[in-house]
C-alpha cells in the first residue's frame, strides 16, 4: 500500500522527470517526512490507548510504517 503523498511524489517523477531539484521537489520531500511521523504518531497513540487490549504484534509506529508503506 502507499500513502497520498508516496503517490503525489510517484506521479511528480514519472510526469516531470527532468526536474530533480527546487522547491516542489524539497516540499514533497518535507511532507513525505512529515506523513511518515504523523502515522507513526497516530499507531503509536492508538496502542497506547488500547488499555488491556494493548498486546500489538508490531511493537512501534516505525515498525508499523514500515511493514504498510514502504514499498520496492
């Protein structure tokens, strides 16, 4: 699966792929970042807010970002 922004960043390459460099390149960057640490942000809230039902097989919301969204 891929995020909205793994999609915008996809789809910037494959229509525009001469450009490597300036500002949208460097935004789309930031918000990858800054999507990343929000679902990590977001899991890592949930479990701690399960209470007893805190017994998740993927400890971290890196771990969770990891095995979701990064693709090859």
């Amino acid at each position: 699966m891929k995020t909205a922004m793994q999609e915008l960043n996809e789809w910037f390459k494959e229509s525009h792929p001469l450009i490597t460099t300036g500002d949208m390149v460097k935004k789309i960057a930031e918000m990858l970042e800054k999507e990343k640490k929000q679902i990590e942000g977001a899991w890592e809230s949930g479990i701690n807010n399960c209470g007893e039902f805190n017994t998740p097989s993927i400890a971290t919301g890196k771990q969770y970002y990891a095995e979701t969204f990064i693709t090859n």
